[in-house]
C-alpha cells in the first residue's frame, strides 16, 4: 500500500513511521465498523468495482474519527483485480456540527412550543375546572385521538380562544 501524508495524518502517524500495509489499515479500524469495511474490500477485490462507505477510524492517539471512504478495484486483462485505490476525507467536524445543529433546532422546537402549550393547558382548566396535570393530559388525548401535533392543537385552541370559540375548537377535536 502506498499512503499520501494526509493519509498517515488522519491516523495520527507521520509517513515513515509505520509501512502502510491492509493490517495497519484495519488494525485502525473502529472495531464495531471493521466487519463491515472488511465485507466492501471482500467484494471490491473479487470482483471489482467501486464501493464507499461512512466509518470511524481510531488514530495512533487514540481518537475517534468518523470518516467516507471510496474505493475502487480495477481488474486486469484476465480478469481479476490487479489495482485498488481510494481516498479517505474525515468528516469528524463536519458531522459534529450538524449534531450540534441539529439537536439546538429540537431544543428551540421544544422550548418554542412550550409557551403556547402552556396557555392552552390554562385554557383547559379554565374550561372544565382541572388541575394543570389533567389538563395536559385532555390536550395530550385529543391530540393523538385526532392525529394532530399537540403545539398544533394548542395554538388552535390559544387563537379559538381569542375569539371566544375554545369551547368548540376543544370539543371539536
């Protein structure tokens, strides 16, 4: 195998330090992804082609890193595969991102659709005389009953109430 620098970087080595072999390779393997990354090189190198696939390394510090691999096996002329070659990208930052941003768009979501959650569960104890417990537990029932998101329900029935019809709107669902 011949490895570029950045290649000998992503796993934490610098190029001399080790001979680059298949076994150094998997040896860096997470060893949940090693099965999986060995069935790809299995297939490509059978019969050829091309395969890619997301999986975590372990560099020569011990890190975790999430990485896309490409790979792709050229057959000679008799046939079998003579060549591989490939790229590895680390997509650690990358997808540690876009979890992050991920999760503070559902706590925004979440926290966003409190207040009004809020204001219709006072509606409801202000319309059938429950404690706040039970009347979430009325907004809960009508929402799955009806198949609506509950901060759905809940901003009907705040607007309803403005117009002096959360009697309806609650009945209705």
């Amino acid at each position: 195998m011949d490895w570029s620098e950045g290649m000998f970087g992503l796993h934490g080595l610098r190029p001399g330090e080790v001979v680059p072999t298949f076994e150094v390779l998997m040896a860096h393997k997470h060893p949940a992804d090693r099965e999986p990354v060995r069935a790809v090189w299995a297939d490509l190198l059978e019969a050829g082609g091309q395969g890619a696939l997301l999986h975590r390394i372990i560099d020569g510090r011990g890190r975790e890193r999430r990485v896309f691999s490409a790979l792709q096996a050229l057959a000679g002329p008799s046939g079998k595969v003579e060549h591989a070659r490939g790229f590895m990208v680390d997509v650690t930052q990358s997808l540690r991102i876009e979890s992050q941003h991920a999760a503070s768009e559902a706590i925004e979501g979440a926290f966003g659709h409190k207040a009004v959650i809020e204001q219709a569960k006072g509606i409801v104890m202000a319309l059938q005389g429950l404690d706040a417990p039970a009347a979430f537990q009325v907004l809960a029932a009508r929402s799955q009953h009806a198949n609506v998101k509950l901060h759905i329900l809940a901003e009907e029935l705040v607007t309803a109430a403005g117009n002096g019809k959360a009697r309806e709107i609650l009945e209705g669902y």
